[in-house]
C-alpha cells in the first residue's frame, strides 16, 4: 500500500469518529501506512456508526450456546471457510489503522514468526492463528469493522473456536457495547457492557502502570506469568459478572476487580499489553503463537499484588553541533557544556540508550525531541527513526514529546497536530507527550470556558483515546510573601525564598522554559485533564539538573489536584529522593534522566530502595 496513509475526520455521529482512506501526496513518502485496504466489493456508508440503532440485519451464531447475537451488520457476503494451508510461522494480524501496532509486529517478529495482515475479510476466515491488537477508542474501532466486513468475519472467525488473541481494545470489542463515546454496540460475542473506571474512589485514571494478575482458571498463555507485573493502559474495563464468568480467565484490581483476560477453548484476549509488558508479556504471545512448546524459559516468580510505582528512564534527543543525533542532559534547560566551545553534552545514543535501560528494568522509556526539526517532511523526521529501531528491542512503552503541533515543513506541506501524532504512534510510540501547544490551549479555554474540539490535545485524545495523550508542564517558581498577591494557585514552599518567602505560585513556561506564560501549573493541570489529558508529566526548571531531590512541594500540589496520573520529573540525584516523592505526594511515577545516562544511580538500585520502603515496583 505505497504512499498510503490513514486520516482521521470527525463524524456527523455524536463525535465519533471514522477512518478513511487516503493519498498522500507525494508518492514514495516514507511515512507509515497501516496495511488494510478496504475492500473494493465493500459499500461504505456516509454516516454508519457503530451506536446506530436503525441496523437492519445481524450475523447470528448459535452453534455453540457459549456464543452470543454478534452485533454486526452484514455490509458484505463471503464464503465462511478457514485456510489449512497457512505455514506454522505465519500469524495474521489486524491493523485497522490506528495506533502503535508495530510493537506488537516487532514481538512477533522477535519471537520468530511471520506477519501476514488482513487486507480482506476473507484474511480473516482463512488465518489458522490471528491477533486483533485493538488500539485507539471503541466507537471509530466498530466504525471501521463495521463498514468493511471485518465485524462480521471476526464474529465468524471466532465461532469456528480457531486461535484467536485480543489485546486492550482487543478484548474490549468482544463485548456488548461500551460507554466509551456511546453507548456504542460492540461484537456482542460476551455478555457485559464496558464501563469507565470510576475516578470518585480516588483512584487515578487513566490506569497506566505494571499491575498484578489474579488468575481464576486455566489460560494456557498465562501460565508462565506467576506473581508478576503486566503492562495496562486504559480509562474502561469490562467488569465479571454471573452472565460472563465462563469466559473471565484472570482478573485485575483497580478499584474494582476487573476483567484482565478471557479465554474460551482457542479464543484469548488479555486487556493488558503483552508487547509492553517486558520477558513477561513475551512469554504471553509465545505461549499463544506455538502452544505445543516445551521450550518456554518461564519467568522467575514475582511478588506482584498491585498497582507498582514506575521508574521511568528519560532520553533528552536533539542534534548536535555536527548534525548527530545524540541524548543531552541539561542544567536548568541549558545542555551546553560549561566550556570555551560550549558543545552539546552528548550522553550517547539514543536507541542504544533506551535497549539499556530496557535491560536494566526500566518501567518506561521517554524521549523528549528537544530540535525543532520544522523544516523536515513529516516522514522524514529523524525521531521516527528512533522510534522505530528502538521499539524493535525495547518491549516497555515509549513515550515522545516535542513538536507535537500543527506545522508546515520548508516544501509548504501543511500538517496538523493530529497528523505528527499519528505518525509517531505508527513508528512505535505508545503515548505522545504535549507541552506548548497545550498551554495554549488550556489559556483559551479558561480565557471562554469553551472546548472547541479542535486543539491538538482534544483531537488526539479523541481519536487514541486519553491514556495515549501526556501532557508536559515545565514550570518554575514564583515566590510570593502573601497568597493574595497573585491570581494563581500558591503553595507554601518547605524551603523559605531568597528574601523569607514562604509562599510560591509556580509559572508555566513555553518553548523549551524560555518564555513564560500567565498561567500557573494548578490551573494548567486543571484544564488539560478536562480537556482529554490522561496523564501529567510534571517537570520543575528550578530543580532540572540538580541532583537535589525533586520539588515535592510543587508535585503534591498537581498530583492532589488531578485524578489522572502524575510522573514527578526534574531533580533526582540518589535512590532516597524516589521513595520520598513516592512517600510524601501522589505521583504514580518518577522519572529521571542524567543520573541514568552517567551511572551514578542505577535503575535497579532505586528499585531495590524502593522494595526496602515498602514501596511496590516491578522487578
């Protein structure tokens, strides 16, 4: 599918949202293109929905009484047969078009298998194992399925009992309907309806982090998981009930118990993300794609019981003065040596790096672009190439951040935001991290009180979902002697200011910290999580290179004032100052990057301490 890419539009059906087939302009572009084509047997309709009610006709399935009404029209006839002839290497995978699904074909692929992906139903039907890697939100995922053919070829596919492994949004379709932008009706297949966490018992959410498994019966493609952390990222679970408990293979508490994997005869889905979730998660897939192997390495046993606290290893990417690509470290934002030529501090490789830090337990990777590259073509983004060799060795997520904006490149090619992050999500990032342009933003909705829907944050969010969206604050303080001096949100700071203060508000700063903005961090964090944020990363310009500790004052403001996640960054200099963020705030992760790139502070060390206090982390 040459110079194929997919554009995401938002519908005339209660701001769902569907996908549509486009050119690109330039034929040979270099971006990313999902490798589904529609079908040229296949009547699109302009407006279907997956939460319409006027569909005139299902697929129903009462083979087996295990089996439910699946949901689907029936857009297109095809002859239900399943292929023999497939090759024991070969697994078919479903790309929709949509998210990062190139971890999960770097898995495979690692794990020694082919990829042959679905370009019709009838791939479907004739696949002898296959993987749905759902991504993004429920409403345009049916949207898609639906017009094509692909709901009800899955619904078929999955009533033959043929090896099938649902992952997040995988598992989530197989339901009834999902609350998510709806009620939006799913494939029907399971009894249940799929319901947002519920943030008022003070749990965050988003759920992001490495959380433990209860298992209730044989799963086969858990069996080597034991007591030990997997990856999640996600604001709706499907919960077990008397009507769905034959299915529910393992759960996850969160709150509440919910649903974390399925299973019936040949058919798995796990909402976690097994390409995420390290040795672990690989062992998941391996477990899943050659069933009859007796040479799993199981995974040594785990303490897990619950949600751990993250250590988070973060890659400041920029060139330098000889045009590489190098990770720098800053001081204070300035990442120029204190020299007569005053270089770019260069730390290493950027995919080498993060591979390192993925060996040494890393429960997340982050690369901060901190070069404009304006004037590149989007597909030709040096970041991309990043992305892409890194998430072939590193099976953790990664998050990118910097020129996440609309731009226009020196060709006069316009982008859009929700462009740019489309082809990071393609090149392997799981989620996308936003700073200037979110200010902006939140300015102009606390400046009307009006979400337009058309900020980069709202698209993103609305199209990925908001787990995938961070959203990067970069503040400095402001001291103050009386609270009533300023309009923003103070705190009273542990350590008095240059001239006794003992108050501070903290300013939000654009462009890399070096302009400021009317706007506080309070009232920043406020308005980004209404505005579709699933989690906070939380800098600090006055602490960024210090190695005295991170501003505990300033991350337990945020973190008390949100109910989605906070990564607390900027300061971090011993093993000490992670247990007493973690002890003294709510930040769900710590993040930390010149003590990793010098080897001053291991990532296993911090997590040792961290086990010593109490504290639980993945190991």
């Amino acid at each position: 599918m040459k110079g194929v890419k997919f554009d995401f539009r938002e519908s005339q059906c209660g701001g769902a949202v569907k996908v549509r087939e486009l050119r690109t302009e330039r034929e040979g572009t270099s971006m990313e293109a999902s490798p589904f084509q529609f079908s040229s047997s296949v009547s699109l309709p302009s407006s279907s929905s997956s939460s319409s009610s006027s569909s005139s006709s299902f697929l129903f399935i009462r083979k087996k009484p295990s089996f439910r009404i699946c949901n689907v029209k029936r857009p297109m006839n095809f002859s239900v047969r399943a292929s023999s002839s497939s090759s024991d290497s070969v697994v078919t995978l479903l790309d929709y078009g949509a998210g990062n699904v190139r971890s999960v074909r770097n898995a495979i692929k690692h794990l020694g298998f082919e990829i042959k992906d679905v370009q019709t139903p009838q791939d479907i039907l004739n696949a002898s194992r296959l993987i749905f890697p759902g991504v993004g939100a429920f409403a345009p995922a049916m949207d898609v399925l639906n017009n094509t053919g692909m709901a009800e070829a899955l619904c078929a596919y999955i009533e033959k009992d043929h090896p099938f492994l649902g992952i997040c949004l995988g598992l989530q379709l197989l339901f009834e309907s999902s609350e998510e932008n709806g009620p939006v009706k799913g494939l029907g297949l399971i009894p249940g309806t799929v319901g947002r966490f519920d943030s008022s018992k003070g749990f965050r959410v988003p759920h992001i982090g490495w959380n433990a498994l209860q298992v209730t019966k044989d799963s086969e493609i858990l069996d080597d998981v034991g007591n030990r952390h997997v990856y999640f990222v996600h604001s709706y679970r499907a919960m077990p009930s008397e009507h769905n408990k034959e299915w529910v293979s393992s759960t996850c508490n969160y709150g509440d118990k919910f649903i974390a994997s399925i299973r019936r005869g040949n058919v798995h889905a796990v909402q976690f993300h097994p390409e995420k979730s390290g040795d672990v998660g690989l062992s998941v897939l391996r477990r899943f794609l050659n069933p009859k192997s007796n040479k799993t390495k199981k995974p040594g046993e785990g303490k897990a019981s619950k949600l751990a606290q993250r250590v988070i290893a973060c890659l400041d990417v920029r060139t330098n003065d000889n045009g590489d690509l190098v990770v720098t470290k800053g001081d204070q934002y300035d990442v120029r040596e204190n020299t007569n030529e005053k270089e770019v501090r260069n730390l290493g490789k950027p995919v080498e790096l993060a591979g390192q830090y993925y060996i040494d337990g890393a429960d997340e990777v982050s690369f901060l672009n901190i070069t404009g590259f304006r004037d590149f073509p989007l597909g030709d983004l040096p970041m991309l190439q990043v992305l892409r060799h890194a998430s072939e060795k590193v099976f953790v997520p990664l998050t990118v951040g910097g020129g996440i904006r609309d731009f226009t490149d020196s060709t006069g090619r316009y982008y859009s935001s929700l462009e740019v992050a489309s082809e990071y999500f393609r090149s392997g990032a799981d989620k996308i991290s936003i700073g200037s342009d979110a200010v902006y933003a939140a300015e102009e909705y606390l400046r009307t009180g009006v979400k337009t829907g058309k900020t980069s944050l709202e698209q993103i969010s609305r199209v990925y979902g908001n787990q995938a969206v961070v959203v990067s604050i970069d503040p400095r303080r402001v001291y103050v002697k009386d609270p009533k001096d300023v309009q923003f949100k103070t705190v009273r700071v542990s350590s008095a200011g240059p001239n006794g203060e003992e108050f501070a508000w903290y300013q939000c700063t654009v462009n890399g910290g070096r302009e400021g903005r009317p706007i506080g961090a309070y009232e920043l964090a406020k308005a980004v999580e209404e505005l579709g944020a699933g989690e906070i990363l939380l800098n600090c310009i006055d602490c960024d290179g210090q190695g005295k500790g991170f501003d505990t004052d300033l991350v337990k403001l945020i973190s008390d004032a949100v109910s989605i996640p906070v990564i607390a960054s900027s300061g971090a200099g011993s093993v000490e100052h992670f247990s007493q963020v973690f002890t003294k705030t709510s930040a769900s992760a710590a993040l930390a990057a010149g003590i990793f790139h010098r080897k001053e502070v291991p990532i296993r060390s911090v997590k040792e301490h961290l086990l010593k206090e109490g504290i639980e982390v993945r190991i």
